[in-house]
C-alpha cells in the first residue's frame, strides 16, 4: 500500500488535508503522479508543476510543498505540502 498525505496552509496552519492509497502495481513515480493528481482534485486545485527544487526534496525527504511558483493559477493559500506515510 502506498499512501500520500496532502495538506494545505496558510499562515501556518492547516486548513485542509487529504490522504490518497494506492495499491496498485506501478512505480513509485507513477504512484506519486496518480496521488497527487486524485489530492488536486479532491482539494479543487490545478495539478501543480514540479520544479528544480520540489523534485530534490522530495527525492531527499518523500516530502515537498508546492508554492506559487508552482501553480499556473493564483492560489488563496501559503503552499500545498505533500507527503508519502506509507510505502510497501
């Protein structure tokens, strides 16, 4: 089981969140890619673009937060922070 916990803030607190399981038998880029896609949509957000420095986060910690810089529309929050729980 693969789990992806998705959290938005703003002014340092927490103003909604979301965790995506994935079972099925694919990669773990694709698992990141399908999970932060169903976290989008469940938070009403556009898939964000990943930059230089989202990416080595997350490759450093299985944790990265998306700015304005990552987004093509304009966001009525601080970031969108992403997170692996749990990985088989």
């Amino acid at each position: 089981m693969f789990r992806l916990w998705g959290r938005i803030w703003k002014d340092n607190h927490m103003l909604k969140d979301t965790v995506i399981c994935d079972d099925r038998q694919e990669t773990r880029t694709h698992k990141v890619f399908y999970c932060l896609e169903q976290i989008c949509y469940e938070l009403d957000l556009g898939n964000p673009i990943w930059l230089e420095t989202t990416v080595r986060d997350f490759k450093k910690h299985s944790k990265t937060r998306f700015y304005q810089d990552n987004f093509i529309e304009q966001i009525d929050f601080d970031y969108l922070e992403i997170q692996v729980i749990e990985e088989d």
